[in-house]
C-alpha cells in the first residue's frame, strides 16, 4: 500500500513537471494533451526547466555509475568500438603559452619536430572540413559529397605501424549519410557522443556515434540559411551557427530556440560568417567574417563588444580562434596573412607571413601547446610553421595532397592533425617518435 501510494505521488509529480516543461516550451497543445490525459491542471507551477535540470542530473549519475561498472539502464547503446569514458580530458603535454609578452619576444626559435604522415581515407568529391573530439579520440571529416566520416585515433595509430601490412587496420569507424548539399563544419558535443554537422542545405544534423548501425540523424535544425560554421557552447546546452546572414544564430540544444543579437554593428554587404567560434569558458566567441572584419561578443547576453573591422584589409577573413586563456584570437585572411589579436583592446600584437592563402577557405590553427601555429600555403602546396612567440617560419613541408589542403585541424591533446584536400584525400600526421 505504502509503496503504491508513494509510486502515485511520483507520477503526479512527473506528470507535472512534464505539462510544466512543455507549457513553458511554447508547446501549448502538448500540454494541454498531456494534462487532460492525467489529470494535471495546465496551469501547474513548477521552476523553470526544472525537468531538463533533473534529467541531466540523472544522466551524469548513471554515467558515473557506467564508469565504476554498476549496472544500470543505458540511455545510448554504447558500440563496441567506442571506448568507456568519452569526453575526460586527459592532462595536457605542456603549460599553454603566455601570449601577453609575445609583442616583445625575440630571439631564438623552437624547432618543430618531423612528422610522419599517412593517408587515411577518401571521400568521392572535396574533403571540406575536419574536427576532433575534445578528448582527441575521434575524428571527423566532411565533404562535398555529403558523407561524414569518423575515424578512431587509436586504430589510425594502430594503421600507421610497419607490421599491419598484413592485417590492414581500417580506421573508419562510422560514415553518415543524411546531408543533400555540402557539409561546411563538424563539431563534437563535450560530453555526449554527439556529432553535429552544418551543410549548405540549410540544415544542422545531429548523429549519435556511439550507435554502430546508426547512419542517418536523429535530429537536425532547419537554418534560414546556408551553415557555415558550427560549434557546441563548452557546457553543451547551446551551440552556434556561423551562416550567410551576417549575424551569428544563437541556438539552445533542448529547445531547438534561436536567438539572435539585438545588438548589431555596421556589417558590410557581404557579411557572411566563415566561421564561428567560443572561447574556453564560453564567456566569449568570434566570428570570422567574408567582410573582413573580426568580431568578438558576449557569450551571455549575446552582443557585439568588438568590432575589427577590415582585420585582413578588404579580403575575407577565413578562420578565427581563441587562445586557451581566451584573451587573443588568431585569425586568417585571404590577404595571406595570419594576425593576432588583444582580446581586450582590439590591438594587433602580431604577424605571421610568408604562406599565400588567397583562392581557399584556409584555417590558421595551434598545435596543442600553443608553442607552433600551422596554416597552408595554397601556392606552393606547402603546410607552413610558425614559432607562435618569435613569429619566425620554422618549418615547411610538402602537404602530399594533389592541390594544397583545404583544412588543417589540430589534436587538441597530443602532436598530430589532420589536412583534408580538394583532391578527395584525408591525411593524418604525427611527430615522429
């Protein structure tokens, strides 16, 4: 008797909540279902969200409770090549670099050891796009042929060793499908097994990756616009869109709501965003724009607090992002150079030359020291190094792409990243041991 009064009290609850969330989540008719179905008075109060805040709380406890081994029920069907644990971060190889001496520094510069490199996979048109997960173990490259693949870092390594010409190891673990135009960019959720794509058919797929059978999307986003850019918020509740339009499109991931500043700055005609991007804590992001301008704005309440405008002269501006303290942002522009930036004053505080980048969408990244910063040169079809201190070339290596690479993209735990090419090919390269 006790228990079944206490199990109806639950369902009471439960029942509340729910007509409460979807009432509050302007799904009038949903709830009114649901309350006339058990019950429940529409008007039931409840604190905001306070179901979505429950269920996380819910999914976190029984993650841990995977990872000690307890048996429990399982959201995700977790595949047998995805390892336990997805998303720890482990410790990084080095201190990241203190950039606020970088205008003075001199001297000396760091060399940049030798990789070897490997070609990985090919997709049937241009590999456009490429991501790592935060915890360096997958990556993911897009291409204009409308497929994802997903590759497991371990089994790339594990390919790279002499003895696997016998056993060839495949590394491609997943490839999605569900894209009708070009993918544009990747990211992966920080905690889930989310992968998020953004293609010119206006749309923003989400792909569970740890569903071995799975190919399509379980959910996607219809945009207004051509996607150019993609990225989660770090905690994961809300991610950017980088479009055609020239604002960026603020969405929150349980809602499917988006936001939009209504602070907006002088934006030229051709505004469109290359790419956007969140600082480490989300406080801030960037926005790379066809204008030439880089901007920067306020990751809470969603406005422009600067504007560089013409940061590459009259050329777009390509590719933007934070350093890991969030107070610089190094960006890339068709005027073949890559710049950085001071967070808080807006100043130029240095330059890095000698690699033409003028006809690609070139992206300029950090090693993940922040000691080296990479980025192409599409005359020479050469991959170019920098001393991300002295700002001297310390390296340049042919890319072994037929054409030069149309994105780089860098592990964000250990030496080694990726060049995808407008010749269909996905390259991986690491330090040489």
């Amino acid at each position: 008797m006790e228990n079944n009064i206490e199990d109806g009290k639950l369902n009471r609850q439960l029942h509340a909540l729910i007509v409460a969330h979807l009432r509050d989540s302007n799904l009038n008719q949903a709830a009114s279902a649901v309350a006339s179905a058990t019950m429940t008075p529409l008007d039931v109060e409840a604190p905001p969200h306070k179901l979505l805040e429950l269920f996380a709380k819910g999914l976190a406890a029984e993650k841990e409770d995977m990872l000690r081994g307890v048996s429990s029920t399982v959201m995700y069907d977790l595949g047998a090549s995805i390892p336990a644990g997805y998303g720890s971060i482990p410790a990084p190889r080095a201190a990241s670099i203190d950039f606020s001496a970088v205008q003075d520094k001199k001297g000396t510069s760091k060399n940049y050891r030798k990789h070897e490199t490997r070609h990985l996979s090919e997709h049937k048109n241009v590999a456009r796009c490429a991501r790592f997960s935060p915890d360096g173990r997958f990556v993911a490259t897009g291409s204009a042929d409308t497929s994802i693949k997903l590759f497991e870092i371990s089994k790339v390594k594990q390919m790279m060793l002499p003895d696997t010409k016998d056993a060839p190891v495949r590394p491609v673990i997943r490839t999605f499908y569900d894209h009708i135009q070009p993918i544009n960019d990747l990211d992966f959720h920080p905690h889930n097994t989310i992968l998020i794509s953004g293609a010119k058919d206006h749309t923003i797929k989400f792909f569970d990756f740890s569903k071995a059978t799975a190919k399509r999307a379980f959910r996607f986003l219809q945009d207004t616009h051509n996607v150019r850019s993609v990225n989660f918020h770090p905690s994961g509740d809300f991610l950017l869109a980088g479009t055609d339009h020239p604002i960026p499109h603020l969405y929150d991931v349980n809602t499917f709501q988006c936001y939009l500043s209504a602070n907006v700055p002088d934006i030229g005609v051709n505004g469109a965003i290359n790419q956007v991007r969140y600082s480490s804590t989300g406080s801030l992001y960037v926005t790379a724009s066809k204008d030439g301008a880089v901007r920067l704005w306020d990751g809470v309440s969603a406005s422009c607090a600067r504007s560089i405008v013409g940061a590459h002269g009259t050329a777009e501006v390509t590719s933007a992002i934070f350093t890991k303290d969030q107070r610089f942002v190094l960006s890339c522009g068709k005027d073949s150079s890559v710049k950085l930036w001071e967070v808080g004053s807006g100043r130029l505080i240095k330059q890095y030359v000698g690699a033409t980048h003028t006809q690609l969408r070139c992206q300029v990244v950090f090693n993940d020291t922040e000691e080296f910063i990479l980025s192409i040169d599409d005359a020479s079809n050469e991959i170019v190094i920098w001393d991300a201190l002295t700002a001297e070339k310390v390296a340049r290596w042919p890319s072994n792409h037929v054409g030069a690479p149309r994105w780089l993209e860098h592990s964000p735990t250990e030496a080694a990243f990726i060049s995808c090419g407008t010749d269909r090919s996905v390259r991986f390269w690491k330090e040489a041991i």
